[in-house]
C-alpha cells in the first residue's frame, strides 16, 4: 500500500498533485474507475481532491463504513445539477427535518406490500408486452437491451407513480417522451454531451416537457383531492397529499421518483441478462427454478416471487459485480473517527459502492460471477454494509424492494420466453452515465425457449 500523500490534519493517505483532482478522474474513466484505483493503491480510506468537495474522503471497507451510517446530509454542491428540476428545494439534499418526515409517506408507499401487489399485474403486463415486441423483432437481428429495458422500467415507474394520469396508452407514451426529453437533456449537459439542435432550443423543448409533467401531476393530485378517485396506500401521490406535503413537492417527488428508477432498474436488469448470457450453467439453472415455479405458465405472480430464490441470488450478484449506482456520497455533519482517522465536520464523504462491492477482504475472487455468495450461510458471515447497491442509511433508496420486485418479475418472464447469447460485434463497455452505464448498449440475439405465445 502507498502512502505518498499525507494531509496533517487527518493523515489519510492519497494522491498527490492534481490541483482539483479533475484530470486523474477523467484519465480513469469516470469517478466509479479512480475510486477503484485507489482504494486498490491506498487502501480502504483515501482521501483526493474534487471540484466542489474541498476535501474527499472515500471509503470501501464495509466496517469502517458503519462510522458514517447515521448521517442524513448529502453535500449540496455535488448534486446541484439537480436543482433546476425542483421547484420546493432540491430532494436530494434537503435538510433532515424536512426529509425524514417526506422519507416516511415514500417508505409507507414504495416498501408497502399492498402496493407492490396492486401494481404487479400491471408490471406484468408491460414486461409481457415487450416479450412480445421482442419475440417479433429478434428475427430481424439484435436487441438493445438497455435501451429497451429503460424504457420499461420508466412505463412501470409512471404507472406506479400516476397511476389514473397514464389511463391512456396515448398519455402513457406523452409522458415518457417528455420526461425523456427532461432527462436526456440534463445528461447532455452534466456529461458535456453533443445534441442535436441548439441549446436555446434544447432548452424550451426540456422545459416544455417539464411543465407538461407536473401538469399531469396536478391533474391527478386534482382528482384526488375531489375525492373522484379512489386512494389507499398504494397511491404515492395521495398519500403524500394525505400527510401534508405541498403540490410542489410533490410534484418534485414524482419527478424525483422517475429520475431515480428509470435507468437504475433497467440497468440492473441489463447487466443480469449481460451477465447471464456469459454464464451459461447459471442461465440454465434460472430457468429450471422457472419451469419448476411457474409450470406453464409464461408469468410470475406475485407470491412467486419468493420461491424464486436462484433468480435472487442471481439478480444480487449482478448488482455487485455492476451497481446500478456506483457511488453514493454524504456530508460530515460532526467530527467522525473512521478506523485510525479522524475526518473533520464538513467532509464530503463518498461510499464507493464498486469498490465495496469488490473488497476482496469480504469477496474472495471479487472478479468472479458466483451467485451462491448470496446464500443464506455466506450472507450472514459477511458485514451488513458489504453489499449495499441501494447505498446506506436514512437516505438509502426508498425504491429497493419495489425495484428487486420489477427487476424479478421482468427477468422471469424474458428468461422463461428466450436464451439470450451477446451479439459478437457490439463490445460491451461499461461508463458512468448518471447509472452504470453500457457505452454502446448491450446487444443481443434472442431465440425462443418457450412456444410463443401472449402472456
Ligand atoms: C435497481 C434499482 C435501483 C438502484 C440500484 C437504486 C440505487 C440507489 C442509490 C445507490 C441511491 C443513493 C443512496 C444513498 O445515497 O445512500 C438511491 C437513492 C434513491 N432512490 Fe434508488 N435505486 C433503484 C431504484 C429505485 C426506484 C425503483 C425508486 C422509486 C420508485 C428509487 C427511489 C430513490 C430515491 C427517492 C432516492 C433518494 C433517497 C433519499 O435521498 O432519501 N430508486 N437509489
């Protein structure tokens, strides 16, 4: 281990030169990679510089990282990007007297049963819907799945979050054209991305599609409020009208909601089917939990869910090797000693989710693919905070159990229907986009499993 960068306060080694640390970052290919190389040169605490965090500290080791699990404050500069999506505060950083109780109404909703199982045939019905697309169009050549899977994850989101507001397939669609047209346009921006058109137009054509959605919102949260709909714990928007949260925040909720289960669910479940199709035994397994599951049937129901305990470990595995996620950060709000250091209050700490994920201390072979490392004996053995692709803490992802429920549900019914084998001439090459994201998609050649049939 190298320790060629000593600080006097905190002693916490890291590398030198680098006035903001900028370059390194973009010599490793994004935050995600020089995180890595760090802490494979310096060890489980590094400290670098970064612009906005005067002061960066990361941690992979998951013991050390209990220090840092009760923080509830992420550092303001490192998600401004965000701010000009809200209009009541930016939700990623608000302080914790105003997000505990907004956390609350999100987890009674979000990691609610009766929710889950409300919006479950709908979910099926989409994933069955693009089985179908697929099983026509894979005769015409590859698929790209991240593109496609995104797509569904953002329909899914939208049902679950407007419910009424995409009554119409017509409407469904307006509102993932306009948040796509949202969000494409900020990522082009963070990421210094070419587009076509000018900014200015960019611009109206973003903001256009902003006030179109929190329209929407309005109108559902009007049929609400007029008692024309129906509500109980599985509307996310009622029960936010219900605890007295402002139409503004709200409707930044449903707009927060989106940006953070769009790519990450359809991620997930690319890099299972990326990870699947060059593990073969294990596809093969899958599928035979499936056939035992589901007999003939071509869908999961909802109680399925949890006899498909192979698919979980699979879908674990995956989001080790490729968190959705890879890195989430918090702000010191006191003095902290993590292991030998002492880190000052206002440090911006980062949890380097892929580095954690491959600590070989607490993942032998990290590099390796093997699901059994989420059987119940190896589960227990390891740390809580080993694996944590939906980040630690009270501002963890209110999503996690709503989105391992799509992601499960999706991949059952695209594994029962096909084989997937990766298409030759597309190299999969993994970026940071916001998500982990595959640079130019993952294309696949899909053939049947199963007789082809509607679900
Ligand atoms: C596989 C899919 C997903 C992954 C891997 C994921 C991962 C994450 C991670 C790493 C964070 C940051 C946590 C931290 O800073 O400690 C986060 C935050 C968040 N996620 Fe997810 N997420 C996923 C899906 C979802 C879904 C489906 C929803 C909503 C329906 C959602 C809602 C949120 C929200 C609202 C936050 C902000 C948390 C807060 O500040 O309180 N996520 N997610």
């Amino acid at each position: 281990m190298t320790r060629d960068f000593v600080d006097s306060s905190a002693s916490i080694p890291g590398p030198r030169g680098g006035v903001d640390g900028l370059a390194d970052i973009a010599a490793a290919g994004g935050l995600h990679n020089y995180q890595l190389r760090l802490h494979a040169e310096y060890g489980p605490v590094v400290r670098f510089a970064l612009p906005g965090a005067e002061t960066a500290v990361s941690v992979a080791d998951p013991v050390l990282l209990e220090a840092t699990a009760k923080i509830d404050e992420r550092p303001d500069k490192l998600f401004e990007f965000l701010a000009p999506l809200q209009e009541s505060g930016n939700l990623q950083t608000i302080p914790e007297e105003e997000h505990t109780p907004w956390r609350r109404v999100l987890l009674s909703v979000l990691a609610g049963r009766r929710s889950h199982e409300a919006h479950f045939g709908q979910f099926v019905n989409l994933a069955c819907g693009l089985a179908d697309q697929w099983a026509e169009a894979s005769s015409q050549g590859p698929i790209a799945l991240q593109q496609n899977l995104s797509t569904l994850s953002l329909r899914m989101i939208c049902e679950y979050a407007l419910g009424s507001g995409t009554a119409s397939p017509e409407q469904a669609e307006q509102i993932v054209s306009a948040f796509e047209d949202v969000l494409t346009e900020q990522l082009a921006r963070l990421y210094h991305v070419e587009m076509p058109g000018t900014d200015e137009e960019r611009a109206v054509r973003a903001q256009q599609a902003l006030t179109y959605l929190r329209a929407v919102v309005d109108d559902v949260l009007a049929a609400h409020q007029s008692g024309a709909q129906q509500s109980d714990s599985s509307d996310l928007i009622a029960a936010l009208a219900d605890a007295g949260q402002s139409p503004a925040r709200i409707r930044d909720t449903v707009l927060m909601t989106m940006l953070a289960a769009h790519h990450t669910t359809g991620v997930a479940i690319s890099w299972t089917l990326y990870l699947l199709a060059q593990h073969p035994d294990a596809a093969e397994r899958v599928a035979e939990e499936l056939d035992r599951v589901l007999g003939d049937r071509l869908a999961p129901d909802y109680a399925d869910l949890k006899h498909l305990t192979y698919l979980t470990m699979v879908l674990k595995e995956s989001m080790r090797l490729y968190p959705p996620g890879p890195y989430g950060a918090r702000e010191a709000t006191e003095e902290l000693h993590i292991g030998d250091y002492t880190i000052t209050a206002g440090t911006t700490i980062f949890y380097p989710i892929w580095a954690v994920h491959l600590n070989p201390e607490y993942w032998p072979s990290p590099e390796l693919f093997r699901p059994e490392r989420f059987s119940a004996e190896e589960s227990a053995a390891r740390p809580r905070l080993a694996y944590i692709p939906f980040g630690v803490g009270p501002r963890s992802c209110e999503g996690a159990s709503l989105a391992t429920i799509e992601a499960e549900l999706t991949l059952a019914i695209l594994l029962r229907r096909f084989r997937f084998e990766l298409a030759a001439e597309h190299p999969v090459v993994s970026i940071e986009r916001f998500v982990l994201w595959a640079a130019d998609d993952i294309w696949m050649n899909l053939t049947a499993r199963q007789p082809v049939e509607l679900c």
